[in-house]
C-alpha cells in the first residue's frame, strides 16, 4: 500500500507547495537591484502621534527605476514600467540622532495599465524583512490602493522627488 | 587720463575677480550629477545632545559614485576618483515625522592620492546650500581631517554601505 500511495502523496505534496509559493496578490516581481536606484527622498516616522506610525513607524528611503525617474523630475504620469520602492527599516534613537536598523519590509509599486487595471494601473506588493520571496500583500484593493487613490492627481504616488 | 587709466583699471578688476574665484580650499569639483548617484545611507540629527549637532544637525543622505560604491560594497580601500557626498538638508519634525526641507550645504570627499596627500589622500570641501561656487572649506586639515582621521582604520570615511 504504501509503496502505490507513494506518487499520489508526492503529486498532492507538490500540487500544495506549488499553491503556497503561488502570488496571493497580483505578482509584482522583487525590485532586484533596487538598492543602485536613484533615491528619491528619506523620511523617519517615530512618533504614534503620526497616523501611519501603526503600519509604517520607522526609517524609510524611497528609491525610483529609470522610467519612474523620468516622470518624477520631467513631471508627467508615470509610464508602464515605472517601480517604486518604499524601503522601510527600523529607526533608533542614537544619543539625538535618528540612524536605520534592520530592514522591516519594502513596499514595491509597479506601474502596468494593461495587468492591473482595478488598482489606478498600479500593481503593489510588500516584501518582509530582506526576504525576496516572502510577500505581505493579500488584497492590494484594500491594504494599498484604499490609501493611494487618495493621490489620483499625482497620478497615485505621494512621493516628490527631492532634487 | 581717464583714457589711459582704463586699461590698467580692467587689469587690476580682472585681477581681483580671479582672485575671488580661486579656491581657498583644494579645489576640489562639485560633483555634478550626485543625486542620481547610488545612495549610502541616510540619518537625522534631531537633537542637541548629539555632539555633531551645531556643525551637521538635520537631515543626512550620503551618496557615492562608482568607484566609491566599488570599495563600500566589495571591501578595499578607496580608489583614486571616488568621491562622496554627504548632503545636509533641514530637518523638519511634522507631527511626529522628520521630513527633509531646504538644502544647508553638501559636504565632499573626493580620493586623489597624489594631490591631497597631507590630508589622507582625500580632498574635502563643502558647497553652501544649492549653490554649485559657493566654496566654504577654507582649510581642510583643521575642519575635516581633523576629525575624519579618526577613521583611519576605515580609509578615513565614517559611513557604511547599507545593503
């Protein structure tokens, strides 16, 4: 018995693996290489008294791909291809300075009309720690474009590019 | 006689102009282009307490060129062309979140053995707000290397690369 129950236990343990590693949400790809971006701009939220410190307390340094640069510093609406990073770390207080810790998540946009229509024709995805695998967002509606559409004249983005 | 004065007035203002455009420091360039460059790291000195508070509190974001980012990244010492710029912009507390505002100065360190070898190799100079002329590093050993040499173990640069 065993021996004939043996390549249906594998079938089914490979059908669940490849479920578990499959996109939950819309399957914006890892931003490799994203730490030679242009950086954008940086920001510390520390406080609670800040109405993102729940979700997005900490240091963060937005980075921007090539075709997203162009419409951050030439001004226009972000074409297909443009990524976005929001590189979020952990904040520490140093003797009155602010410095960066571990990283806690990245927040990645990925601009595709055509691919992610319900969401502005933006694709969003988180990514925990410094794991290019291990994705955080399970319903991009609700966790990211709720907050984002708020920016539909700047085209769905909050970030200005610090020259 | 007002005729034969001119010429030598010209001289003399033209003299003069030189003069004022001569760097009092190393002469070391503006490093156009910088803030496409690969950013370092970032960090904010909020505070008093901090002993770098009076010469460098606010916002800090350190940026590298290619040959800079080679050693931060790979191990090694600075190769000649290097340069990094360590670029200060106000600090902002709004509600619980340090923004960046206005840009207070950039501070550059630019590697050339051969020419700035009473200062470990490295040139330094300071450039006032947005302005690309606006020189403010009178003598480099005294207001930079005084305390960069500290570093020495490090290749006399304070920042690590954060991946």
């Amino acid at each position: 018995m065993t021996r004939r129950r043996g390549p249906l236990f594998l079938a089914l343990a490979l059908a669940a693996l490849a479920r578990a590693e499959e996109p939950k949400g819309q399957g914006v790809e890892y931003p490799a290489g994203y730490r030679q971006w242009p950086h954008v701009k940086s920001m510390v939220i520390y406080s609670e008294k800040h109405p993102l410190y729940a979700k997005f307390g900490g240091f963060h340094d937005i980075y921007a791909n090539a075709d997203a640069m162009r419409a951050y510093t030439k001004g226009g609406t972000f074409p297909d291809g443009s990524t976005i990073v929001f590189d979020l770390l952990q904040a520490k207080d140093e003797n009155g300075a602010w410095v960066s810790g571990e990283r806690k998540f990245i927040g990645v946009m990925r601009r595709d009309r055509a691919r992610f229509k319900a969401t502005g024709g933006w694709g969003f995805e988180g990514f925990s720690g410094d794991s290019r695998s291990e994705r955080m967002v399970t319903d991009p509606a609700a966790e990211c474009f709720s907050c984002h559409q708020q920016q539909k004249d700047n085209d769905f983005v909050f970030s200005g590019y610090r020259p």
